[in-house]
C-alpha cells in the first residue's frame, strides 16, 4: 500500500518583510499505485509541497498521512518514501554500487548479501549493471539520473517522490528518460508523485495532474480533463502549448463582442453564461488546434495571414484583425500565404467563456463538462 492524504496543509516561512505562504490549505488524496504530477510556475509551492511529504520541510498546518498513519512528525528515513532530486544528488567518493547500497545500510538491518542482491537485480532493471564500479564523475547525465532513480528503487519504498528530475538532461534524452520512468512506473506499481514545471511531461506521464498557483490548488484531473475542461483561465494558460487564445469582450444579445470582431455563441453556450457568468464581461478562449478554417459566410471570423511557421506535419498560422490576434494550428499540406484574408469559425464544442471577475470558465460546471480531443490530436 501507499496512499497518501494531504489534508489543509499549509506552510509559511518567516521572513524579514513578515510570513510568506509558499502553500495553502491545500487537500489532496493520491490512490495506491497512482502517478501524480504536480506542476504549476516558479513560487506556486510545488515543491515545498513534495518536500513535506518527504519530510525535508516542516507542515505549519494541517496533516500529510500514508497508509492513514499521519507522519508529521515522522523522521524522513522512516516514512516509507523514497526521493529522486533534480540534482541527482549523488555521492561523488562512493562508485554505483555504493551509492545504491547506502540508503538501505543507512535505515535497514539487512544483511549485507541481501542488499547486494537488490543492489544488482535493480542495476540490472534500469540498464545500469556494467556501471556498478564508476564513480559518479565518470557517469553521462542520464547514467547518473538512472542510479539516482535506482537507489529509490532498491528501497522498494511505498511512495516515489520525484523533484524535477529529467530538467538537466537534454531534450532528446528528457524524451528518452521520460518514457523509461513510465516503463517503471507501470512495472513497479508504486506510487509516485512527481513535480515539474514542465507542462508537457505532466500531460505525457500522468494518470492525475495537480496544477498549483500562489500555492493554491487550481484543478486536479486527469490529462484529458485538464485539458478540454479548464476550470478556470490559469489552467486554460498553462496547460497546451502554444497557449490557448484568449480575447476581451462582452455578451451583449447571444454575441461574443469582442474589441475588433463578433461571434454569435451557440445556444448552449449562451445559457450557460447566462446562468453562471457574474458579469457581462468574458473571455472567450479556443485553443489553436481547435480552429476550423472555412470558405462560406455564416458565422465566422475573418483576419489577414501574418505570419506562416512550419512545423513539419503542422503549419501554425499567426493572423492579425486591427489589434487582435489569433493562432490558429493546420495540417503541414495547408497553403496559404502572408497577406491573405483568412476565414475560420470557432467550434461550440471547443470554445471556452470566463467570467471576467472570477476568472472561472463559465461552461465547466459539473456533469455538463465537455469532452474533447486527447491533447496534440487534430
């Protein structure tokens, strides 16, 4: 087993210009077995939350527990998890196979041939058994990343805690190692929370992702959920890359007024702000991929083709109306050129509305949230 419940928790740091709070009454449940990743922007609290877990902070307030034992007070070594740092953390005078054994000389009574058993069976799980002699300077960076990932394993703790791990290694191996952690994730079972700000990891290796802001929980979720249904603007930013559209405006009569177009909202749409919008002043918000170009007159928006990027299979367009732009993402065989009017509509079904004063998106409200295409697809 290896729950975790984080309940209120709360931590704030004195400081000279008075108490900060990096986290704050945040909840939370991870279910055994499980992989979470929290993300959000620098200063969101991510970290420290991870660190409480971890036991390498302290909890002003509220209760972390694993397994329903409360471990507030518990001493790291002793709180059945395992943490893999950014930083790899290794200890530069130990070779491989020392660096693996010492957590489990450290907090164990095991017999020496046992630990060396695990030692071996782990280094051979991660790829990793001709190295059990180096010393970490003579280790690449992902090599060095596996041995900080197979000391975790070979505690065979009930909780992984990951603290931004792939973030020094190049992008090709990032991907690389990425998909070794899930490989992992899904052989082992154990239950891990892993933080990052990396967006496109959370989407990519998650089955939940926590998204912090100001050391508050903005949405919990699955990938899927997180992305076609924002509950408010931050998540709506944070999470796609390219970012979301976002344009100011007001519902005036069934319109989208925005300040240099109109867009008529399905009928849906417009009973759905009508019922949750505390002001008449919105956001609308579409995603690039979620825009249709069209070639008839009906309800759609035309802007002038500034600029033209290609992406091998995709082409994003970026178009200007008077002050307004759009991005708008098309397949790689689309040809258009800089200088044309481009006609496009947005889909109801993609189409996002915040209220203005509260930031919370208006159409995502319950058992009417909608579903919408795994991120990346077409």
């Amino acid at each position: 087993m290896g729950t975790i419940d984080i309940e209120d928790v709360v931590k704030v740091y004195d400081s000279e210009e008075g108490e900060i709070t990096a986290v704050d009454g945040v909840s939370l449940s991870v279910e055994d077995g499980e992989f979470v990743t929290i993300v959000g922007p620098s200063g969101s609290g991510k970290s420290t939350l991870l660190r409480m877990i971890a036991g390498l902070e302290s909890i002003t307030g509220g209760t972390i527990a694993i397994d329903g034992d409360a471990i507030n007070d518990v001493p790291p070594q002793h709180r059945g998890v395992a943490m893999v740092f950014q930083e790899y953390a290794l200890y530069p005078h130990m070779n491989v196979r020392e660096n693996m054994s010492y957590g489990l000389k450290l907090t164990t009574d095991l017999p020496d041939d046992e630990i060396a058993e695990r030692v071996e069976e782990t280094a051979d799980m991660m790829g990793i058994e001709d190295l059990l002699e180096k010393k970490p300077s003579n280790l690449s960076g992902g090599q060095q990343q596996r041995v900080a990932t197979g000391r975790a394993i070979v505690r065979d703790p009930k909780v992984f805690l990951f603290d931004e791990p792939l973030s020094n290694l190049d992008a090709k191996l990032r991907l690389h190692m990425r998909t070794e952690l899930q490989r992992l994730q899904e052989d082992l079972g154990t239950t891990s929370v892993y933080v990052t700000h990396d967006q496109t990891e959370a989407m990519t290796m998650s089955d939940r992702i926590v998204i912090l802001d100001g050391g508050e929980i903005q949405q919990v979720g699955t990938p899927e959920e997180v992305y076609a249904n924002p509950r408010n603007r931050f998540v709506a930013d944070f999470i796609g890359s390219p970012s979301m559209n976002f344009f100011d405006g007001e519902y005036v009569d069934g319109r989208f007024v925005g300040a240099d177009f109109e867009y008529e909202v399905a009928e849906t749409i417009s009973e759905r702000i009508e019922r949750n919008a505390t002001t008449d002043d919105l956001t609308l918000g579409i995603r690039p991929e979620h825009i249709e170009l069209a070639d008839d007159d009906g309800n759609i928006v035309e802007a002038e083709l500034d600029v033209l990027e290609h992406e091998g299979s995709d082409n994003y367009l970026y178009v200007v109306k008077d002050e307004t732009e759009w991005t708008i993402r098309v397949p790689g065989n689309t040809t258009v050129q800089p200088g044309e009017l481009i006609q496009f509509r947005l889909p109801a079904e993609h189409t996002h509305i915040f209220d203005a004063a509260t930031g919370d998106n208006v159409l995502a409200d319950g058992d009417e949230a909608r579903e919408a295409p795994t991120p990346g697809s077409n």
